[in-house]
C-alpha cells in the first residue's frame, strides 16, 4: 500500500558527544539508507547536545515542518539522557512507570548478575498513549507516539540496539508508507585515482532521473554507488540498476573487486578458499595490519597459516633468513629485501602464496632517495614471484592502509588470471 502524500521526514540525532570532534553520528546514515529502500526521502536532519533548552527548540522545529520525526539517542539511566522527557513536556503528555518495561530490565541485569541500579527507573518512563519498542539488545525501550497526523519515534543511540529495533518493529510499521522500491549497488577498484575512473565511465552516468551514479574517493580505494529507484516494484528497480551497472563493469573489468560491498580482504579469502590454497605474511612497516584485515575475515583459519612483523633489521634476517649482506648493499626498504622477505615467510610457513611489504610510513624516515610513503609489496608462489614499488601519499596510518590494499590487489588480481589460464 502507498499513500498519496510523501511523509516529510526529520532525523534527530541526540547528544553533546555528536558536536564534539571525537564522536560520529552514524545512526543517520543507516535510518536514511533504509529509509531510502522504502522509496522514501529525508528532508532534514539534525544534531543537538543535551541541553534541555535546545532539545526543545530542536523539537519545536521538527513539529513545524515534519511528518514523521525519528529521535535518536538520549534514552539512557544517566541525568543527561533527556529525549524522552523532553518530547514528552513539548507534546503535553505526561510520563509514567511502565511495569513491563521495569520487569524487563530488572531481568536483564539479573541475566548479566548485577544489581540494576535506581537509575535504570527512568528508562521505564513512557509518555501516556505511547506505544513501546522492546529492546532486546539493552535496556532502553524505543517509543512510538502519535502527534494527531503526526508520527515519532524514539530510538536508542548505540547503533546495534538502534540496528536491531528498527529493522524489526520500526520497518514493518512504515511499510504502508512506501513510496516506491529502490536497488542499491557499490563498485569497489583500487590501484585507479578517481579522476581516471571519472575519465573511463564519464559517459555512463545515467540519464533516467530515477537512477543515481556517484563517485567517491576513500584511503586506498575508488568506490562508485549506484542506484535505481522504481515506484511500481523492487524487480523494476534491480532490472533498471543492472542496466546502469554492466556497462560499467565491462568498461573497468578487473580493476573492480567487488560489487556485493565487500571489503579487499573478503574476496581474496574467498579466492583462497576456492582454489583451496594457504597465505602467509611477513610485514615491516605496517606492523601486523596485513595480518589483522585477513584474520579480521570470519573462517580465516581455512586458508591463513602464520603472519611475522619483521619490524627491525635483526628480526628479518632471524625470522626470514634474509641476508645480512642483502640489507647493507639495498637497504631494508628495497625490492630486493621485499622479494627475500616473501620467499622467506613462505619457506618457513609452507603455505602457498606469500605476501611482503616493507617501506617507510613516515613522518619521518625518508631522503631523497628513498622519501616517506615508497613501499615495495612482494608477491611468492611455488615457482614466481613479483614486486611492486608505490609512492604513497598521505599520513602514517594512511600509508600503512594502502600499502595493505596494494598487496592484497597483488594477490587478487594473480588469483584472477590463474583462475582465467
């Protein structure tokens, strides 16, 4: 079912850490994306701090100019959890116990062992007519409150419990809200600046006003999001993002690894597995980041054998037999030492495949020679090898990161012609 009139919706984002420097607001960007899916479209969002004053000022103006206002956060024990008593005093509604609620989180905390606290009372505080939103994932309960046409929603701010409360009691409750159906998909390429993928698809760019193509740059990746909108049915919609995404594939080939969203290191584990073969890693200037991204992969063990951080010259020449001599005649950042570090962890591991990296990440470090963010990657394998040597830009952790994609693309890619001859 679909009504005639698009709600107009306001995403509230609740507390003092969103307008400091240290803390995201991330919640939004998921209730927009699912929001999005429901063919519907967010007018306006907002942040606001715990202050009693501006919460109300804030809520005022969502009233005036929205139908449907989602709240997220501030519905915590502490005394500046704030949200539900202040849309409670702006809509003249007063709060009461619930017992339920109070049941319910007496008896998570007994779950857990622990004593709840008085604090935890206010949490089973709920404006008159409200209807709840059990937390299964916490203890803040979500609320659902009528404003005479209007509809809103009081969410929990950590986004599992917000994740987990909306799919599943929010959702099916806005259903008949639908305005039509929508098909998302991201392209993901490294080893390609954005300019050159802007210069190879520049001509692709959808001309149907319902489908969107945009490009973005992230550290060590290109990523292009696509997505077609239909307000007839979701297959419309996917036939219609398949048109715009093909001709995009077939231009860029195998510099795209993935177009389900998956990260770098999800694909190349997969390659593993499917060609039932073993990596093993020897680091020196991103310090175990390699090894963390593949193990960070759930089902890793099926295909990951050993990782070293050969960070200091000793440590290379003990733990990958590199010799001495290698390192005073190139320097430990050197194609040579790269393609000794690779061979070495694949002698000593057995595995397969071998990956190696070894640069400068900087700040400092670097000459004339051999400047901040040079990296040389090696690949090994039972009867090859190969080296890469990249500039990289940017700052430490930067380097480190993309010295990371430069090898797994390494290892991508190789698997992919293996796979192809």
């Amino acid at each position: 079912m679909m009504e005639s009139k698009p709600l107009k919706i306001e995403i509230i984002a609740v507390g003092t850490e969103l307008l400091s420097p240290y803390r995201q607001d991330t919640n939004s960007l998921y209730l927009s994306r699912r929001l999005n899916d429901l063919g519907m479209s967010i007018r306006y969002k907002s942040i606001v701090g715990d202050s009693w004053d501006d919460l109300l000022v804030c809520i005022h103006n969502a009233r005036s100019r929205s139908d449907l206002i989602i709240a997220c956060g501030g519905l915590g024990p502490t005394q500046d959890d704030r949200t539900r008593e202040a849309f409670a005093a702006a809509l003249g509604k007063k709060l009461t116990i619930r017992p339920e609620i109070l049941s319910e989180i007496e008896k998570r905390f007994r779950k857990r062992g622990l004593q709840m606290t008085d604090s935890n009372n206010k949490q089973a505080l709920i404006p008159e007519n409200a209807e709840i939103l059990f937390n299964c994932r916490g203890t803040a309960p979500g609320i659902w409150m009528q404003d005479g046409d209007k509809i809103i929603i009081l969410l929990p701010g950590p986004p599992a419990e917000l994740t987990s409360m909306f799919e599943k009691q929010v959702i099916p409750r806005l259903r008949k809200y639908r305005r039509g159906f929508r098909a998302r998909a991201a392209l993901k390429l490294t080893s390609l600046p954005e300019s050159q993928v802007e210069t190879e698809i520049s001509d692709l760019y959808p001309k149907n006003p319902d489908s969107d193509l945009t490009i973005l740059a992230v550290p060590g990746q290109i990523e292009i999001h696509l997505s077609s909108f239909s307000r007839s049915s979701q297959a419309e919609a996917e036939t219609e993002l398949f048109k715009l995404k093909e001709p995009i594939c077939v231009r860029l080939g195998d510099n795209i690894f993935s177009d389900s969203d998956q990260e770098l290191e999800e694909v190349v584990g997969s390659q593993l597995i499917a060609a039932d073969a073993t990596l093993s890693v020897a680091e020196s200037c991103t310090g175990g980041l390699l090894g963390h991204r593949i193990t960070n992969v759930p089902g890793s063990s099926r295909y990951f054998s050993m990782g070293v951080q050969t960070y200091s010259n000793p440590a290379k020449i003990e733990l990958l037999n590199i010799r001495p001599e290698l390192i005073a005649r190139h320097g430990a950042v050197s194609q040579e030492v790269a393609l000794s570090m690779s061979k070495g962890i694949r002698d000593r591991s057995g595995s397969d495949f071998s990956l190696a990296i070894t640069g400068i990440a900087g700040p400092t470090g670097g000459s004339r020679e051999k400047p901040v963010g040079l990296v040389f990657t090696a690949l090994s394998w039972d009867n090859g090898a190969e080296v890469q040597c990249d500039r990289f830009l940017g700052h430490r952790k930067t380097i480190k990161f993309r010295a990371t994609q430069r090898a797994l693309d390494m290892l991508r890619r190789h698997l992919d012609r293996r796979v192809k001859t």
